[in-house]
C-alpha cells in the first residue's frame, strides 16, 4: 500500500511560509548587512571645514575682543575713576624719539652743536626764554645769523620742522611739543614743558609763514 497523500515529503517545501522562503533565500545569497542603518564618519571635508571656522573665529576674538572690557562694549561705563581713557605717551620719550629721529644730526646727543655750524641747544637761552620763540623757531624754522651763548652763527638754516607749508619734516604738533619739552629737560636745561595746544595756537596765529630771522623773534616777549 502507497504511503497517504498527506504524508508524502515533497509537499513539505510547499507547506512552507513566504518568510522562511526569503530567509532561506538571503542565507543562500550571502547578503551584506544593511549599510544605510549603521554609523558613518562624517565626509572629510567638513572636518577641514570647521577647524577652520573654529580657528578663524579665535583669530577673530583675540583680535577684537577688547578683552571683553565693559568699556570696550558699553559706552556708557565710566572709567574707574583716576584713570585716564587714552593712554598718553611720556612726551620726554615721544621727545627723545624726535630728536633722536631729527634733531640729533645738527645739535648732537650731547645738544652742544658743532661749534661754527650748529648752536648748543644746551644751556641756550633760546631754549630756556620766551615760549613763543622756541616754538616758532622750531615749527617754522630759521635763517640768517643768530647768537647763540654770545657766539654768532650763519653757517647753516634751522630747518621747518612743523605741519606748515614747504616744511622738511611736517611733525604733529604734540610731536613738536615733545621735542621741546624734551630739550628744556635736558642737559641741565630746565623750563616749563610746552603744550600741544600752545603749539596749535601758534599755528593757526601765523598759518603758512616763511621761516623766522632772529631779528622777529626777539620782537617777541
Ligand atoms: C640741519 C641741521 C638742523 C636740524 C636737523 C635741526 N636744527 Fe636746530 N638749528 C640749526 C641751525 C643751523 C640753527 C641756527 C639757525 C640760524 O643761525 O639762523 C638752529 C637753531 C636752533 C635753535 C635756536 C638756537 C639754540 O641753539 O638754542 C633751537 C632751539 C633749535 N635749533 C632746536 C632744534 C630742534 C628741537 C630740532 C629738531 C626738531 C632741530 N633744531 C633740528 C640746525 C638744525
């Protein structure tokens, strides 16, 4: 007697659900794992991308942070009281720099001068005396003889140093200052410091004016 139909094992595989087909299928075929759901690194780009954002923005800040000072950000903060806002330089080191930078050719480190060519500014009365004389002098230069400590000179002119017309050197008037607080200070020299405003004041009294002889200087008090 042949075995009874519902036992025949060929009709095992048809009895088989959908699911545990594919699943066969897929071991069969040796399917990679899913690569969409796992972790990937970023593109390499953007790593370049933002170092150099996060660079940059350093830079930026030490740059222009001001140090975050409340008066940096706020203009309503008073400074603490005592301090000055704008940090003004020593005019007797902004004055060495001038000279140093100008004067020092002609009246030497020493500001004795060169006997026959260039007057002493040290112990000189022109230095000492009027304020309105040096600093014409100075700003607008000199010509002709001029007696220096009873010596007379004619060698050379003082050159225009100050902001005026067809001046040599064309200095800022707290520079011109400087320099002429910084002579009346050395050397054993000794004087009132001149301001930037006397010097402004000068300036805008005598506007573009050829350079001085001595005779219109000591019209001056
Ligand atoms: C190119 C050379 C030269 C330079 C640079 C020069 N001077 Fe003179 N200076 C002279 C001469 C020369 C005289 C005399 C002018 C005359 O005889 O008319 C003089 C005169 C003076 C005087 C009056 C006389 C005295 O000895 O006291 C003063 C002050 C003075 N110079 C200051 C300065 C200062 C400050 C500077 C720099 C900012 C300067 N000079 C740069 C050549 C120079």
């Amino acid at each position: 007697m042949s075995t009874p139909l519902h036992q025949d094992p060929r009709l095992d595989q048809a009895a088989s659900t959908d699911e545990s087909l594919l699943a066969a299928h897929d071991k069969l075929l040796g399917k990679q794992p899913d690569e969409k759901g796992r972790y990937k690194l970023p593109p390499l780009h953007l790593l370049f991308f933002f170092s150099g954002l996060i660079f940059f923005a350093g830079t930026y800040l030490n740059r222009y942070s001001g140090m975050f000072d409340p008066r940096v950000y706020n203009e309503n903060t008073l400074p603490p009281s005592g301090e000055t806002v704008v940090a003004k330089l020593d005019p007797l080191v902004l004055g060495k720099k001038q000279y140093d930078a100008i004067c020092i050719t002609c009246h030497q480190a020493n500001g004795l001068g060169l006997p026959g060519a260039f007057p002493p500014l040290a112990a000189s009365e022109w230095v000492s005396g009027s304020d309105d004389r040096l600093i014409r002098l100075v700003v607008y230069g000199m010509t002709g003889p001029m007696t220096v400590k009873g010596v007379l000179y004619s060698a050379a002119p003082m050159p225009t140093i100050g902001k005026v017309a067809n001046s040599q050197y064309n200095l800022s008037d707290d520079k011109v200052a400087a320099v002429l607080t910084y002579i009346r200070h050395e050397w054993g020299n000794t004087g009132a410091p001149i301001t930037t405003d006397q010097v402004a004041a000068v300036r805008s009294k005598e506007g573009d004016r050829k350079p001085y002889v001595e005779a219109e200087l000591l019209k001056l008090n």
